[in-house]
C-alpha cells in the first residue's frame, strides 16, 4: 500500500512532485518550447532532482532498477501532475542488457546507457507471419522475419529483438538496424504522437555473442523485461488516473451561473464514486505488485493483473471525466484531450487486454501460477 513508507521514499515522492509541480508542468504546458529544447530542460530538472537516473543501475551489472516501490513511488508522483510520460524524464534503463559481459557491454550497453545509442523492442509480428527465427551458421545466427511495430524504431541503432533459434528456442538478439538483410519496411505514428518502425530480416548475420543469455532463456529475458515495463505502465496509469480524478473533482466543485454545481447531480455523483472506487483498487495492486517484486517473488501474473487494471481504469476515468466535462474537454490540447489519446495506446502496447487475461488464465490453468 501506498501508506506506512518509509521516511526516505517520503522524501522522494515529495521532490518529485515538487520538481514536476514546479518545472516539468510549466515545460508540458508551453506551446512554443521546441519538442528538443524541452526535453532537455525536462532532463535537467529531473537530473537536478535525483530523479532521472532512478532507471539505472551504477555498477551497469545484475539487477537493472532500483527497487519496485522505489520507481513506482517518483513515477506515480511524476503521473499525479499529468508529467511522468515526458521524453526525457527518465534515463534509458539497461532492460534486456543488464548485465551483459564484452564486447556488447562496451559496444552497446554503455553507449545506450550514455544516450548515444538508441534501442527498439521487436517483439510484435505481423497477423500470420511465420515467426521471426534464426538458424546456426558457424558463429552466426542468421535472421529471417519481420517485426511489425517497433517505438522508437525509425530512430533506433539497435534492435533486442525475440526470436526462435533452430534447435534452440527461443532467444532474444541484439541487432544493428544498419546490418546488411536489415530494411524499414514501413514508418507510422500512433494517434498519441509516438513513432513506430516495421523491419523486415533478411538473412541477416548477428554474431553469437548478440544472443542475450544462454539457449531457451529468450522467453524468460523476454518475461522480465515485459514485466518491468508493465509495473512501469501500472505506475503511470495509477498516478494518471488520480490527476484526472483531481481535474474533474473541481470541474464538479464548479458553480454554474444557475449556482448549482455539476457534482450535485446524482448522476455525476455515481461516476465519480465509482471511479475512485476503481482508482484505489488500481492503486493497491500496484503498490502490492511492487512489494511482492522486491521480495523477490514470480511477480509475471500479478504485473499482467496490475497493469491490465490500472490502464482500464485510466481509461475509464478519462472517458467518464470527457462525457462529464462535455465538449470543451474534446478541444485539441485540453489536458483530457491530450491524455485520452496516449491513455488509450495503453490499451495495446505491451499485450492486448483480452489476450493478458487469458495469459492470466493460462498461469493459474496450466502453471499453477498467480495469486489473489
Ligand atoms: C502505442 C503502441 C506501442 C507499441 N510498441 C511496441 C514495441 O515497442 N515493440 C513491440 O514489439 N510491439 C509494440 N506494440 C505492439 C503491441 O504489443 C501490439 O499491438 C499488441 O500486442 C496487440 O497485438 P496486435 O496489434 O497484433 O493485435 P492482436 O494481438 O492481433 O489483437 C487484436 C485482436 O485480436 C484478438 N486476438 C488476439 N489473439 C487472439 C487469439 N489467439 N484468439 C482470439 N482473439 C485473439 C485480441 O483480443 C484483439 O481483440 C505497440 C503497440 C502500440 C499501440
């Protein structure tokens, strides 16, 4: 629960609403900052803060993060003033290649983790496409596939990308979007502004040392690092969620000319009684989800359950908050406007909902897994 912290994540959760109160919200809400100089004042206000580099982890070896509640504390903070998705807020963590030995720590590890790199996830593939896989040459693996909607991926010079070793299972490779068989096959964006990339593999050569981790470890590499982003996602949405409950509970504080205010009417009441209902479970999964990760626990269903929650209820919150505000809420850079959209992405980034929850199925059903 989010209550009972201790004295020092107190601390963080008060600096980072103050830095996002105080900078970050004034950064967002500037129609003529250009997209580059904002994001670097959004990394300096945070680096200043002690809070950008929560991501990573100093001796770039075993674990990636600091600890679940750490991250999910300054995140949710950062989220409670509409500012934790800002480019720049946080440093690239090491995801996949945490811990990686030579060469690719020198090559791409540190460079990534320096900002001089930039990684795509190739995870999603086209509807009936043959999975991406990889047959053993010598010392290479050679690639054939596609992947279908890689962020960031027009930007990236390198793909972690999962695919299915002959003989081996599945693995997860790290591949230069400049190796020869590499092409971009299509460039897009999401109605949230993001950027996505579809790639097509040709015959592409990837050394083996480019195979993160042993034989059949690709899909548990793969687990891990989809379970941080999910907890990351739960963060963000718990903390959205709760700024827009804020915004609305004042557009219902609101008198009218009539004198009566929206939140007298019993209608409105239900919603938001409702929503805030929804709000506080989303929250508490979150925060158990996070103490059950730090405790070292398999936490890969209840990150699917917390996050496939929390971004439900986001939603939810988002779409009752536009039906109560009306119109003015749907005019192009209103704060619900804005938030509806990138709310909505959640919604399939990182797993369909139905399809997690039949995953959720599948853990209890066939592996005995997960709790409630
Ligand atoms: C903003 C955004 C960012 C993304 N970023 C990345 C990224 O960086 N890297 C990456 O790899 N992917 C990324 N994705 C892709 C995302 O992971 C997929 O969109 C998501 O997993 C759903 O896959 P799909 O789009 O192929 O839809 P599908 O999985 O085909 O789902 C479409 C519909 O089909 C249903 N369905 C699916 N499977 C079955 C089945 N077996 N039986 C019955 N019904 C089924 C689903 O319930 C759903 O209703 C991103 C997506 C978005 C929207």
């Amino acid at each position: 629960m989010p209550e009972f912290l201790p004295a020092e994540l107190v601390a963080l959760r008060e600096r980072a609403e103050r830095v996002a109160r105080d900078e970050l919200v004034p950064l967002r809400d500037d129609p003529d900052l250009d997209p580059h100089e904002r994001s670097r004042r959004v990394r300096a206000a945070v680096e200043a803060a002690g809070i950008r580099r929560l991501t990573l982890d100093p001796g770039l070896a075993g674990r990636a993060d600091q600890p679940a509640l750490t991250l999910l504390v300054a995140r949710e903070a950062l989220a409670r003033h509409g500012v934790a998705h800002l480019p720049g807020v946080f440093a690239s963590s090491p995801g996949l290649l945490a811990g990686v030995g030579e060469p690719l720590r020198s090559t791409h590890l540190e460079p990534l983790l320096a900002g001089e790199k930039r990684a795509g996830f190739a995870f999603t593939e086209p509807v009936g496409a043959r999975p991406s896989r990889a047959r053993i040459d010598g010392d290479d693996r050679v690639v054939d596939g596609q992947k279908s909607y890689v962020t960031g991926g027009a930007d990236a010079d390198f793909l972690t990308a999962t695919v299915e070793v002959e003989g081996q299972g599945p693995a997860m490779v790290v591949i230069d979007v400049d190796r020869p068989g590499v092409s971009i096959t299509r460039r897009f964006a999401s109605f949230d502004g993001a950027r996505h990339a579809a790639f097509a593999f040709e015959e592409v050569r990837v050394p083996r040392h480019c195979v993160l981790g042993a034989p059949g470890e690709g899909r548990g590499k793969a687990l891990e690092r989809i379970s941080e982003v999910r907890r990351m996602i739960a963060a963000d949405c718990v903390g959205t969620a709760a700024w827009l409950l804020e915004l609305l509970e004042t557009h219902l504080a609101t008198e009218r000319r009539d004198g009566r205010r929206p939140g007298d009417e019993q209608r409105a009441r239900l919603r938001f009684g409702d929503l805030r209902v929804q709000a506080y479970a989303a929250r508490s999964m979150a925060y158990r989800t996070a103490r059950l990760t730090d405790a070292g626990e398999n936490v890969v269903n209840e990150c699917i359950a917390a996050k496939l929650f929390a971004r439900e209820v986001a939603n939810a919150v988002a779409d009752a908050a536009i039906q109560l505000v009306g119109g003015e809420a749907l005019v192009e850079g209103h704060p619900l406007e804005r938030t509806y959209r990138r709310l909505r992405t959640l919604r399939l980034a990182e797993g369909e909902s139905d399809v997690l929850r039949v995953n959720v199925a599948r853990g209890r059903l066939d592996l005995g897994q997960g709790r409630i």
